[in-house]
C-alpha cells in the first residue's frame, strides 16, 4: 500500500474542511487506491503543525481554533520543505499578486510534488509558468477548486471534451453573486442587504468586493481560459462589470419586461483561434438557460464544433464543496 503524505497550505474555513474530509475518507482511500493518504502538515500564516504519522482531527482542530501570535522568525517554506509531502494543498487567501501561494505552489512542482490549488491567485498570475514546472517535474497541477469548484469547468473542458474544438464558454462562476441578485430580484433587498445576508450565511467574505465587482468570475476565466484554451490571458485585460449599481428601476424594469440579471463570464474564440474573455451584467431572456438558475447555484454552457452543445447547472457554493473539489483532484492524482 502506498503511502500519501499530504501537506496543507492555508487553514481557514476550506482548509479546515479538506482537513475533515482527508480524515473521514481514508477507508475510502484504501479500499480504491490501496493508499494509506495522511495528513503530516499544516501551514499557517505564522505557524504550522507537523506530524509525520499524520495529524490526527484533535491535534488540527486545536490548533485551528487557536489564536495566532506574530512570529517575524516564522519561515513558510522552510517549513513546508522539512516535511517531505507528496501532495500540497494550497487553501490560502486568493491574491491578485499570487501570494504565498505562488511560492508555495512553484517549490511543489520544482521537487516532484503534486499540487493542488484552491486559491486562485497563483494560478491567475503564472499558470502557464506552473504549468511546464508540473509537465518538467512528472507531476499534477490540479485545479478544479480554484475554477468554481463543485460546478465541473476544467474536467469538462480538459476531459470530456478531449478532442473537441470548444467554440464558447459561457457560465454562472460565483455562487454569492447570483445569491445577491435572486435576492434582489425575488425578495427587492437592495445590493447591500443581500451581500449582508450572504455574509451572516458564510458564504461571502467579510469584503464582498471580490464576488460582487466580477475579480472572481474574471479570475475563474482567466484560469480556465489559459488551462483549457493553451491562453495567454492576464486578469487586467478581462472586460468586468460590478452588481454593486444596480437600481431599484433597474429592477423594476427587469421584472416589466421578464428579464432575469446574471453576472455571466464568457470566453469566446474566433476563427483566428483569438479569445475574448469578459464578465459582464446581463439581463437575460426568462427562456435562457440560467434564468431558472438561482440562489448560489452556479451554471456553465459549453458550445462545440463536433459535441453540440453541452450545458451544466448545479454545484454548492460552500466551503465543504470546495474542498470536495480538491480532494476529487486528489482522487484524479491517486488513480493514475
């Protein structure tokens, strides 16, 4: 039986969960893989957590709940390099510059590491880069928790359209988002209150900028469009529309007219092989596809050359769902 060591970077909400999901599906593991899979590290801001017999649900959920204290000698890296892990989950905050994660996640790939990421800010920053690490190193690079995790995007684009021409992609990438605007539309809460509700719910960050200003959905595009489509998309150059301006009139003019608003991101690819990638604010038709799509569920069209066209409505918008999608990656990791 082979021995999966697991090294987990970022332990906030989704870290916490990939933690409790590692624990709960060993059996699981063993019994499909023939693989003995353990968590051995945890990394936090300023601290971390080793065992190399792995961390047992006590020693973790203490050391989530307790409180960290500034460390200036605290070195990462050091730490993740000390531990001699397999598989790094990188579950930290998703920033614009990559972040520690980006750093991370290239020491991963450069050591014979498979990596999985959650965050999307290395992967929007460098994808291409880490990309060509994994393919050089003989590991995986996944990615499905940083690319709408439950809702399958990058499996359906990299996989079960192999050896189609993908013409379009169009979705509902950001759970929160469609919350908000089912809220406003369904129960008239102006952007404020629905972002507030979304936030005593957990499922919005104390911030909510980055769900409802489109960084998300543009930053899942971006992902996607460079993963799936061999891009070379920067986050910059996304066309990005905001719900933040929506009005009460707008709304009643929306309902006038059997409109449903949707903050649907696109990558379309021309003739010349050329993608344009946008986020924009649409108010579709009540036949569309994803007008009958609400709350935080989250949606993808696909239009191909030889397939047809394929669309694909569900996934939670939760921590545990995002951490499901990462221990799939892992799984996909595992089998091959």
């Amino acid at each position: 039986m082979k021995r999966w060591n697991i090294m987990l970077t970022g332990f906030g909400t989704v870290g916490q969960q990939v933690a409790r999901l590692l624990e709960q599906r060993r059996e699981r593991y063993r019994e499909l893989y023939q693989a003995d899979v353990r968590l051995v590290g945890v990394v936090r801001s300023a601290s971390g957590l080793y065992d190399e017999n792995g961390i047992d649900s006590g020693k973790w959920e203490d050391y989530a709940h307790t409180k960290q204290a500034g460390n200036p000698s605290w070195n990462a890296l050091e730490f993740i390099k000390s531990a001699q892990a397999d598989v790094l989950i990188e579950a930290g905050p998703s920033e614009k510059e990559g972040g520690p994660g980006l750093t991370y996640i290239r020491y991963a790939l450069e050591n014979a590491m498979h990596a999985i990421a959650i965050s999307k800010g290395a992967l929007v920053v460098d994808y291409a880069g880490l990309a060509a690490l994994a393919k050089k190193h003989g590991v995986a690079l996944k990615v499905s928790g940083a690319t709408a995790a439950a809702l399958p995007t990058i499996d359906l684009l990299q996989y079960n359209l192999a050896g189609c021409e993908v013409k379009r992609v169009e979705g509902i990438f950001t759970g929160t988002t469609n919350f908000v605007l089912t809220k406003m539309m369904e129960e008239g809460l102006t952007c404020a209150e629905a972002v507030e509700l979304t936030q005593k719910m957990g499922i919005a960050e104390p911030d909510p900028s980055y769900d409802i200003d489109g960084w998300d959905t543009a930053s899942k595009l971006t992902i996607l469009a460079n993963a799936a489509f061999g891009g070379q998309v920067n986050l910059k150059d996304v066309a990005r529309a905001s719900i933040r301006e929506i009005t009460s009139l707008q709304i009643e003019t929306w309902k006038k007219h059997t409109k449903i608003p949707k903050l649907i991101g696109t990558i379309q690819k021309d003739a010349n092989g050329t993608l344009t990638v946008a986020v924009e604010l649409c108010a579709v038709d009540f036949t569309h596809p994803f007008a009958s799509v609400s709350g935080t569920t989250k949606a993808i069209r696909v239009e191909t050359d030889v397939m047809g066209d394929l669309l694909v409505v569900g996934g939670k918008s939760d921590p545990v769902a995002a951490a499901a999608a990462a221990l799939k990656d892992l799984e996909h990791i595992m089998s091959r």
